[in-house]
C-alpha cells in the first residue's frame, strides 16, 4: 500500500514543479520580449519612425505580465518590437541615405 502512495507523492511533485517552472520561463520570456520591444521602439524613435501604437503595445503587455498573462504579454511584446523595427526601416528607407541597408 505504501508504494502506491509513494508514486502518487512522486507525480505531484513533478507536476507542482513543472508548473512553477513553465510559468517563471514564462515570465522571463516576457520580460526579454518587452526589453526588447522597447529597444526596437527607441531605435525607431532616434530616426523618426516610431509607429502610433508600438508604445501602447508595450505598456499592454507590462499590464498583460502583471496579471500574470505572460504567454499574451509575451506575444504582445513581440509584435511591439516588428512595430519598433518596421518603423525604423520605413523612416531609415525613405532617406536619400538608406541607412538600414
């Protein structure tokens, strides 16, 4: 009788362990994601080619990590930085310079 207690005690733990796991790389996912985004939302600043809604992404996405949403806060940040480097092509693109090439 006791094994089987054993094995139930042993599957639990994995499970509780596996859980806090996956949901801290979550969290550290997020948090790379908008460090990220907002990098992109400054370069794309510093040449005049920040998009409208990027830093409304980026402070969804904080919001999104806090309620503990980071797969969504997580995907949110990644379209804030396409935003962030697709604005900085187009203003960089539209010089005589083109100083993304």
């Amino acid at each position: 009788m006791r094994k089987p207690l054993n094995n139930i005690m042993l599957a639990a733990s994995i499970a509780l362990t596996s859980a806090v796991f996956s949901t801290s790389t979550f969290a550290g996912a997020a948090d790379d994601a908008i460090a990220a985004a907002k990098d992109a939302q400054k370069q794309a600043q510093s040449v005049g080619g920040q998009w409208r809604d990027t830093g409304k992404m980026i402070k969804k996405a904080e919001k999104l990590l806090q309620e503990g949403k980071s797969e969504e806060a997580e995907k949110v940040a990644r379209e804030a930085e396409a935003q962030g480097m697709l604005g900085y092509m187009q203003a960089t693109s539209q010089t005589k310079d083109n100083l993304h090439i």
